[in-house]
C-alpha cells in the first residue's frame, strides 16, 4: 500500500536528526528543542503534498530559525549573557503584602472621607467621575450644575483626599 506520509509521521520520522542540526547550530540544547519544537509548528501548518523533499524542507526551517533567534540575541544584546546577571538591576514590581495593606487602608480613608464631605454634590461629583468614570459634562447635567461648578467641586474635593493620602504614608 503506498499511501502519502503525512506532516506528523513525517516530523516523527526526523525529529531526532533534526535536535542534532538544531543543537550544532546553535550550540545549545534546550536551544533546539525550542527551534525544533516551533518547526513542528509551523510545518504542520504546510500542506505537504505540496513540498518536493520534506526532510530538506525541515532543515531549512531549522537553519532558519536559528539564524532568527541569534539575529534577535544580537540585536537585543543578550548573547552570552548570564541571566541572573542581567536582571539583578531590574525591579521587582510585585507589591509587597504589607503595601496592599497600607494602600488598601488609605483607600478605604479615602472613601470616608468622601462620605463625610458636608456637601452632598461633592461627594456625588467625585464618585461619578472618579469611580464610576463619567465626563464632566455628563455629571454637569445629571446634577443640574454648570461645568466650572463640577470642575470645581471635584478639585475642591480632590485637595481633601490627596490631604488624606500623603497622611497615610
């Protein structure tokens, strides 16, 4: 029975011959699992009914995906660069528990403190804009105020809270 290979028997058959080109060219072995792993990807997207010699097809992808990654290692400027080494500088970004608490609980003053603005307009002006992220202009009409008035009142507020905020800290 001579039925056609298909992509997968054909990636199959020649995996282990291409890590092999892959490791030499890129002289890294978790390199090429990576390259062979993305022309497993990409050519299982071919129509191989379509491709004269599969096997030189593959090949190429491989050549040609190593000289991608190492033209981006260059240009990036990571080559042979120790990992570790090259983010010691970089911040960590994650916040600490003890900050979420202190800015959870700056919020939550914050937040009380709108409540208990003596003006009722000025609570409702800052939490539309603020938390519900309405315009000025809509705010303007839903209370029945000019627009320099809204303005007005949020910024008056705003003072307050940012008062509020720089005593927490």
């Amino acid at each position: 029975m001579n039925r056609k290979r298909t992509s997968l028997e054909l990636y199959q058959t020649h995996r282990a011959c291409l890590l092999s080109y892959a490791a030499r060219l890129s002289g890294d072995q978790t390199v090429a699992e990576d390259i062979v792993q993305d022309v497993w990807l990409l050519f299982s997207r071919q129509q191989i009914e379509t491709i004269a010699t599969p096997l030189n097809y593959l090949r190429t992808m491989v050549r040609n995906l190593v000289i991608t990654r190492m033209r981006r290692q260059y240009r990036e400027g990571v080559v042979d660069t120790d990992f570790d080494a090259a983010t010691v500088d970089v911040a960590d970004e994650q916040v600490s528990p003890e900050d979420r608490v202190a800015s959870r609980e700056v919020m939550q003053r914050i937040v009380d403190t709108i409540a208990t603005m003596p003006d009722p307009r000025q609570r409702d002006a800052i939490r539309m804009y603020h938390f519900e992220g309405m315009k000025l202009r809509e705010i303007s009409a839903q209370l029945g105020l000019s627009l320099t008035r809204v303005h007005g009142l949020i910024e008056d507020g705003m003072v307050i809270c940012d008062r509020v905020r720089k005593e927490g800290q």
